[in-house]
C-alpha cells in the first residue's frame, strides 16, 4: 500500500495513507512561505514526485525528484530514498 509523504525544512514531515489529505496539508503549509513537497512512498521501491506547493516551484522540484538516485546521490531532496 502506497503511503504520501510531505517535505519541507530539509525533512519528511508527515505520512499519509490518503492522497487528497497529504496535497491539502501539503498546500496549507506552502501558505506559510515553504516549499513542500509530496511524494509517493511504496515498500521497495524509490518515492516518486506527486506535486510540490507553492504551484510556481512545482516544475523546478520535480525536475530535481527526476534525477536517477544512481546519479543524484546525496543532491536528492531530502538526502536519500
């Protein structure tokens, strides 16, 4: 089962096992002046980019989620899978 997990302030913030929650919790924080991030969490597998708040940073933030994490090595948001 998917979780959704929400990041700002150079750290995972909150786990949600509801999309919509996590994107609206997300986007109530980006009010504040953070950049967050939401990301698809799977057992296994690397966290996959849902959607970043505010809508002005979103391209630059997935841009940066994109990169390989075989590439990207500790320059991956947040440091890591």
């Amino acid at each position: 089962m998917a979780k959704y997990e929400v990041g700002f302030d150079g750290r995972w913030q909150e786990a949600f096992d509801d999309r919509e929650e996590a994107i609206d919790w997300a986007r109530e924080v980006a009010e504040t002046g953070r950049i967050v991030d939401v990301v698809q969490k799977r057992r296994l597998l690397p966290r996959r980019f849902v959607t970043a708040f505010p809508e002005s940073e979103r391209a630059a933030r997935e841009a940066a989620w994109s990169v390989p994490w075989t590439d990207a090595g500790a320059t991956q948001p947040y440091g890591g899978p």
